[in-house]
C-alpha cells in the first residue's frame, strides 16, 4: 500500500515539476499546453496505468502489447526529459548567478525570459528524443556477451558456464527475442548456465510461446537457476513448475556437484522477498549440504548484497543479478544508494562476486550507460 502512495507521490510530482517547467511560463498556445499536460501525465502514470490493466482489464494480447510498450517507453523518455530539465535549470541558474556576481547579466540570460526559456525547452526537447533513441536502441537489442575468467586450486577440470539474469520475459517480450538470446548462448556450447533470478516477470499461462523459447538453452551439465523477486511477484509455485518441466533446476536453498567435476552450485532464494515468506528463508546450511571442503563452490544468489553474509569458508564465486547496473543514467545514483555493490565484477571476504547488468529491462525498454550483458564465464583450474 506505501510502496503505491509513493508511486502516486512520485508521479504527480514529476508531473507538476514537468509540466510547469516545460509549458508553465511558455508563449505555446494553450490547445497544445494542454496536449503536453496530458503526455506528460499519461507517461509518468503509466506504471500505475498499466498495473490496473494487467490485473483488471481484458485486452487482446497484440493491443496490451503495444499499450505496454508504447506506455513505458513514454515513461522512460519522461525520466529523460526531467532529468535533462533539472540539470539544464540548475546550469542556467548558475551561470546567470555568476553572471550576476561579476555585472555581466542581462535580460537575454535571465531564466526567466519566456522567448529564450522557450527555444531552451525545444533545444532540451530535441536532445532528450535523441537520448532516448539511443537508450532505446540499447534496451532493445541482444545483449553483447561478457567474458571473465575465475582460478582456483579447488577447481580440477575447466569450464565454460554462462551467467544470464533479469530477463524479466513478460507478455509483451517479443518471443523472437528470447529465441534469439537462446540461440546466441548456445552457440557457445556451454558446459553449464546459470541463472540468477527475474527471468520470468509475468504468470506463466501468458508467456508459454516465451517459455518454449527459453526451454531450448542448452548445455552439457544443464541448467540452474535461484529466485528472484519477480518469481515471487508472479507466482512462485508456477514458475518452478515451468522450470521443472523445461528440465532446469531450481536450487531453493539446495546445491549439487555439476556432473563428474568438482565443482557445487548452490542457490537461495531471493533475500529481501523471501523473508516474508512462510516456507521460503535464505538458508545455507541446507544450500551447502552434500558438499565438501575440496568442492569449489558456487552461490546462484539474485541479491548481491549476500555476499556480505558468506566468506572464501564457503564459496569460491557467487553470481547476482538484480541491480541492472542502475539501467537508465542518473538512475544509477539511487541505485546506488540501495544496493552497496552495482555491477561488474568485485572481491568480498575473499569471495569474487559477478554482478550481471541484466540481459532484458524492467519497465521501460531502455538503457543509458548501463549496458546489457550475458557472461562467459571461464572456470579455469589454478596450476
């Protein structure tokens, strides 16, 4: 219920703050005022819009498609277009400030100048189209792989394992995509993928041609996968049930030995869902059982903030997702401000820790300074 308010909060806000900037002082007519007003609001409401919708509304699947699409690629460039505003405004004020400061003001700097303030706003208009664009066209495409390379003594055989996570595959996902995406990872014969959670972001009975897609990733030890806090929001008992019967293995506070090597996986669940959950807890004494002191050992985790919880003891490498490295910029900094690691690749306890950026988008299909990515993972023995 909060976690709405501060959505409704949010938006009006956003709104106001756009709408005011942008057509507020402005010399536009007021036909095309109000035309802005209501893009402006239907984009920053769009999140709640669509909730309602997908929970409340019958639509055929082609017409929620475009709604979805078209609705939170609105809301992204939104994002954009207030960001760039603020930053714009808080430059001018500053400039116009100094300017002040050192008796070179004029009229033609002030801010409040309606004719310059309205050549500002189209220029800033113009700019945010194109940033847009370009995070579209990022958000959009098949993601690039990503190649790291983890040694360790413990490990006796090398191997190739993929990492993939927050696919977020929804209704509106283009099925076409996902074969794409499986294709691409196939090809690069993996011995092992591992996915760390959010891969399904929707109920499973409006995503099977996307599940039948998905089902065809193959490699030589299979697949494993933990939970993310989607699977949770979408229905926890479905998606293991798909995943069962795609022959993936889903590692609920459980591990195993991957085939004859010497290396365990073990996954848990998401941390900050499943705490409130009646059945499911992070639990790694049962994650680890059937392991051993010479395993290498591998936690599948979708937060990445667990590995302030694990040392060397334990795991060798722990896998996350989660974050999307903050996915569209300055979004980053809030990210940031939530999650202590972001992305990449990082040394906790002795521990590596690889926190992939994502390989699909949540919400609007864009990304800016945040790349997708799927990892090759080179697990190489240490001579």
């Amino acid at each position: 219920m909060f976690f709405y308010i501060g959505i409704l909060i949010i938006a009006a806000s956003c709104s106001i703050i756009s709408i005011r900037t942008l057509v507020g002082y402005s010399n536009v007519k007021i036909s095309y005022k109000i035309l802005i007003s209501i893009l402006i609001c239907f984009g920053w409401f769009f999140p709640v819009i669509i909730n309602i919708v997908k929970n409340k509304v019958a639509m055929a699947p082609a017409a929620y498609n475009l709604l979805y699409n078209v609705g939170y690629t609105l809301f992204g460039f939104m994002f954009i277009l207030f960001t760039m505003l603020m930053l714009r405004d808080i430059l001018w004020y500053m400039i116009y400030g100094i300017a002040k400061l050192m008796h070179h003001a004029s009229w033609k700097l002030n801010p409040k100048n309606i004719d310059v303030l309205d050549y500002a706003n189209v220029i800033i208009v113009f700019i945010s189209i194109a940033i847009g664009t370009y995070a579209y066209k990022e958000g959009t495409k098949i993601p690039e792989f990503k190649e790291i390379t983890i040694k360790s003594s413990k490990i006796n055989e090398d191997i190739k394992a993929i990492h993939i996570s927050d696919m977020h595959i929804n209704r509106a996902t283009p099925s076409f995509k996902i074969q794409e995406m499986v294709n691409k990872i196939n090809m690069q014969i993996p011995d092992v993928i591992f996915m760390t959670g959010d891969i399904i972001d929707d109920d499973t009975i409006f995503i099977k041609p996307h599940l039948e897609a998905l089902s065809n990733l193959s490699a030589k030890y299979g697949v494993y996968s933990s939970a993310g806090n989607h699977e949770f929001y979408n229905g926890l008992g479905k998606w293991i049930y798909s995943f069962k019967q795609m022959n993936f293995k889903t590692l609920f506070n459980q591990g195993e030995v991957i085939g004859d090597t010497n290396i365990f996986v073990a996954g848990i669940p998401d941390s900050h869902t499943a705490i409130s959950h009646p059945v499911f807890n992070v639990d790694f004494i049962k994650a680890l059982k059937g392991s051993s002191h010479k395993n290498f050992k591998i936690l599948l985790s979708h937060n990445p903030d667990m590995i302030d919880n694990i040392t060397s003891v334990n795991f060798g490498l722990q896998l996350s997702g989660h974050t999307h490295g903050g996915q569209i910029f300055p979004f980053h900094l809030l990210v940031k401000k939530a999650n202590k690691y972001l992305a990449g690749e990082y040394k906790v306890n002795g521990v590596d820790l690889h926190i992939s950026r994502g390989a699909g988008t949540w919400g609007p299909p864009l990304r800016l300074l945040a790349p997708s990515d799927i990892t090759i993972i080179n697990l190489k023995a240490e001579k």
